[in-house]
C-alpha cells in the first residue's frame, strides 16, 4: 500500500507541476536554496567544532599556566623563607665573630 501511495503522490505532483510551471520553478528555487543553507550549515558547524577544540586546547593550556604560576608562587615563598632562615643565621654568626674577635684583641692584649 506505500507504493500506491507513493505512485499516487507522484502523479499529482507531476500534473500539478504540468498545469502550474511556475510552482515547479518556485519548487526548484526553494530546494537550490535549502542544498544552500544545508551547505552553509554544514560549514558552520565544522567550524563551531573546530572553534570548540581550539577552547579546549586553550583552557587546558590556561589550566597548565594556573598550575605552573602556583607551583613558581609556592617556590618563591619557600626560598624567601630560606633566604630569612639563612639571614638570620648569618646575623647570628656575625656575632659570634664579633664576640671572638673581641675575646682575641682582649687575649692579644694580655700578653
């Protein structure tokens, strides 16, 4: 029965556009501008894909940076904390130079 009514579909349609040329025409213009817009469509979304990939590429370059930025932060931190620690050692050094020398010059001066 679908291909009875299939062939039926198609007579009226090939008498239609018989009797009325003008709807065939407008028929053909329409579909020339609907394989148009599939085509333009089509392009879009390859590009809405491509343009999806490169975000994605782009956040996990972004996320890599964060990290990076963090990892260099948390080693700054560290060796400004060394370079207090050593800082401090150092002043502590100094004076006990300082006492040495002093308790030297005192020995020297004895004999």
């Amino acid at each position: 029965m679908g291909r009875i009514a299939r062939r039926s579909t198609q007579m009226v349609k090939l008498l239609f556009s018989r009797r009325f040329p003008y709807v065939r025409l407008a028929d053909e213009a329409l579909r020339r501008q609907v394989d148009v817009l599939r085509k333009d469509n089509d392009e879009l979304r390859e590009r809405v894909v491509a343009a999806q990939h490169e975000k994605a590429i782009a956040l996990q370059q972004a996320e890599q940076l964060r990290k990076e930025k963090e990892r260099l932060r948390l080693r700054i931190v560290a060796l400004k904390r060394a370079a207090e620690s050593q800082h401090k050692v150092l002043g502590v050094l100094e004076s006990k130079v300082q006492v040495l020398r002093e308790e030297n010059e005192r020995l020297s001066d004895r004999d």
